[in-house]
C-alpha cells in the first residue's frame, strides 16, 4: 500500500484564525523571511506531540510577539512591555499544573524587561521562555535594541552602533546561565534547515521540562528581520550565519534537566477568602432578578460595544455585564482602547451566558452597538447571520449595508441630549438592549443604580434612570 503525506496544521494551532483581523484567516501574518512563523510552528508541533495543547498558558508583551494569540490553541494572556515574566510567574503559580509560556522579542525581553527575566530565572519559575533575538525592535520602526550589533545601522544608529555611545550586544543566554536556578539554557537559529532541526529539539526539550514542572527554561533563538534589517530574506540568512552568530555563538549552555527535581510551591501561598477581604471584593448588598421569557437569539449575548473616546463605551459594556450578573448570568468584560486620549476609538467585548464563558473576546459577535460611523462600518461586518445591529443614528448617517441581520437606529446621543446632558449616552445604551433582547428589564435596572453609582447624588441617579427609560422606551415604541 502507498503510503501518503498529509500535510496540515499541527493541532497546536487553531484550525481557523479567528482573532486575526482582516479576511485572510488561514495563513500567518509575518513578513515573507521572519523566523516568527517558524518558531510559532515548531511550538505548535511540540504542543502537539507531547499532549499539552490543553493544558498550554501562553504570555505574550508588546512588539511582534504580541500577536502569538492569533494563532496558538491554548490560554493566553497579553501583557505589557517586558512584564511577561511577572505576569508567568503568576499564572505558574496559580496554575502550578500547567504549562506556562513566556514568549518575548529581544526589544522586550532584554531591554525594558530585563528585571523581569532575571528574576524570574533566579528564582527558578516553572516557566518555558523563548526569546527571538533579531537584533532589532522590529514591529516599532527599527530602532536600536539591546542586541542590536557594533556597527549596525538602525533608524536610531544610522552610521551604527557606537560601541562608545551605545555600549555593546546583550548576551542574555549567557547571563541566564551564570544564575543558579535555570535548568536548561541553550541559543540556537533558524537560519538554515540544519539550525532549524536543532531549534525543533530544543524547543521539545524546554516544553518537556515545563511539562514535567522542572523549574525555568530558557531558549533563545537567533532570528531574521528583513523588513527591519533592509535585506531580502535570502541575505537576511546569510547575516545571521556571518555576522550574529559570531557575536551570539550557538549551543546549550547549561542542561540540568535529567538531574532537576520537580519544582512545587506552597498551596496556597495566601489564602483567597484574605485576599478577597483585604481588597474589599466581599460581596455587598445585592439584589437578585427573576428572568423574563427570551427569545432563543438573545439567550446567549456576545455583545461588541464601539465608538470613540468619551462617549461611555467602556461603561455601557461594563454596566450590561453587572446588570446581567444580577440576573445570574456568567458575564465577561474585555476592553479594546484606541488612542489613550477622548475622542480615540474604543470598544469592548461582553459575553452574557449560562454556559462557562471560554473567551472573553467577541470575535463573532451576535449584537453590535455601534456609536459612530468606523464602529458600524468595522464591526458590522464581524456579525454573524441573524444577529442584531443597534447603531447611533444621531451620529451615523448612513445605512447599514446588510440585509442578513435585524437593525435598530436609535438616536443614543440625540435622546441623551434632550435629556440635559451628553454623558448618558451610555446609560441610553443600555435601556435599548434591554428593549431589543428582552434579557432585562427596564425597572430592574433602574432599581440596580443607587449601587452602580454608590456615593453619587440623587439628581444624577434619576438622570441615569430617565436615560435607561428613554432608551428602553424609544425601541419599544419605534420597533
């Protein structure tokens, strides 16, 4: 009998790549040349292979490894600038039964988080830490990194590096092995089929030890730029073969992994009824609502509220997910900033079901509240068939396109402004989805608000309440 090739995706990978912006939601996003998307399929594989797709946490900061959720089957977080290995040695700790990936570009990991990293491995973290050494910060404009290498031109070194000025290449590999606690330590490339075979065991080797809960792992991995660098990929090859590999030499530099002992923590470290109590998380004075009759579309929201800066979009998302909590309702709340300034585009994601929320993401949401134009014309687009779009008609002047989905126009700003004040928006917000789904009721939520706006004055508690009526009102009237 023949035998055949299959050629696929490993498992590690999502079938489809749902949280990828854009149409094209089968391939990677890299540029032609960058050793991401090698590294990303030999982790895959690993994930695969050694059964721990289902039990992989993988962190990831700012720069070009930020976007590892795209594509990885597993937990995630994001984190910010160089905080990956604080935000791993949390979740390690936390979760002392899976396996905790940190995965970090040499502008992140060597620059802004180099604390973070030598910390970590000084303590010996159950942590597996891949670090992509291209010599450059290449998401951000090129500029000089901490391996940047003596001569190297960058837009912040055009005549090169200055040994004098900048001081010289960071060997990370090298000062992690110098510490007592690192198990394996290893620098190896992707920059010829050969070194990419030797990646693939070491990357194995790593996730074996983190699988097997043996303390803190460390590969760094020598990888091409050509966007970066100025250089096509074939050359991009070659530089990394005759000028990085002699500054960052190839090899393990230190394997305890036979010998290492399986690292466990004290459970628990504190006691989560303490901490609840000393961050004033204790439950309050609550109510409880009874539940309507709900049409089958609305019994399962994943809600994606947008529009700019100032016009209550975080609280709208945040309001519908506490109001729903009251009716017993798993609830999640993902914000999304633009600019960090008003007037800069903001959305958030809120998920309201009875089933365990998996993804706090509304990645294919089945409402979409759209307070301006580029939020209607964005998000309009992600909602499934059948689902409903609320749009601000005050501000949005013109139609939605398709005809698949149910369509409400309320004027959120224009009835928040006969109400004496722009800022209710929100709260109008909040009265229409109530009307459109029937998941809340009108006088339940006005009955919630003297403790959503706990310590506020009256007159601004029955402002609110009027808006959530005057929504409420206006699609039960208009639809």
């Amino acid at each position: 009998m023949e035998k055949k090739t299959v050629l696929r995706k490993p498992k590690g990978f999502l079938d489809v790549y749902k949280h990828k912006p854009g149409a094209e939601k089968d391939r990677t996003h890299y540029c032609p040349g960058c050793g991401h998307g090698i590294l990303h399929k030999l982790i895959a594989e690993a994930m695969e292979d050694l059964e721990i797709i289902d039990s992989t946490i993988l962190i990831s900061p700012v720069g070009c490894s930020v976007f590892a959720y795209y594509y990885f089957d597993g937990g995630h977080f994001q984190v910010a600038h160089g905080r990956a290995p604080a935000v791993a040695t949390a979740v390690s700790r936390a979760n002392p039964d899976k396996v905790v990936i940190s995965y970090q570009g040499d502008g992140d990991l060597a620059a802004i988080g180099a604390n973070n990293i030598l910390q970590a491995a000084n303590r010996g973290e159950n942590i597996a830490v891949f670090f992509v050494n291209n010599a450059i910060y290449g998401m951000t404009g090129g500029q000089m990194a901490p391996t940047t290498l003596e001569g190297q031109k960058t837009t912040t070194t055009p005549y090169g590096r200055n040994l004098h000025t900048d001081g010289y290449p960071i060997r990370m590999a090298e000062i992690i092995a110098q510490l007592d606690a690192p198990v394996f330590v290893t620098r190896v490339s992707l920059h010829n089929p050969a070194n990419i075979r030797k990646t693939r065991a070491a990357v194995r080797q790593a996730l074996q030890n983190a699988k097997e809960h043996k303390g803190f792992q460390f590969v760094e991995v020598l990888s091409t730029c050509p966007s970066g660098w100025k250089q096509d990929p074939v050359d991009s090859m070659k530089w990394v073969e005759e000028h990085m590999i002699p500054v960052f030499p190839l090899g393990v530099l230190r394997d305890s992994s036979a010998e290492a002992s399986v690292i466990t923590r004290a459970e628990p470290i504190v006691d989560p009824a303490r901490v609840i109590e000393k961050l004033g998380l204790a439950k309050g004075p609550s109510v409880t609502f009874s539940r309507g009759e709900i049409a089958p579309e609305y019994s399962k929201m994943s809600i994606r509220v947008a529009g700019f800066g100032g016009q209550g979009i975080m609280s709208t998302g945040q309001i519908l997910a506490q109001v729903a909590m009251e009716y017993g309702y798993n609830v999640s709340w993902l914000p999304s900033y633009g600019p960090e300034m008003r007037g800069g585009t903001a959305n958030c994601s809120v998920n309201i079901q009875d089933e365990t929320i998996g993804g706090a993401e509304a990645v294919n949401p089945n409402m979409v509240i759209a307070m301006n134009r580029p939020s209607m014309e964005k998000f309009e687009k992600a909602l499934i068939p059948g689902g409903s779009l609320v749009y601000n008609s005050t501000l949005i002047e013109v139609k939605p396109v398709r005809s698949d989905i149910r369509i409400f126009a309320v004027p959120v700003t224009g009835l928040a402004d006969e109400l004496g004040d722009t800022r209710v928006q929100s709260m109008v917000s909040v009265g229409a989805y109530a009307a459109v789904t029937g998941m809340f009721k009108s006088e339940d939520i006005v009955g919630l608000l003297p403790q959503v706006f706990k310590g506020r004055k009256q007159e601004i508690i029955d402002l609110n309440a009027r808006a959530v009526r005057a929504g409420y009102d206006f699609v039960k009237n208009s639809f």
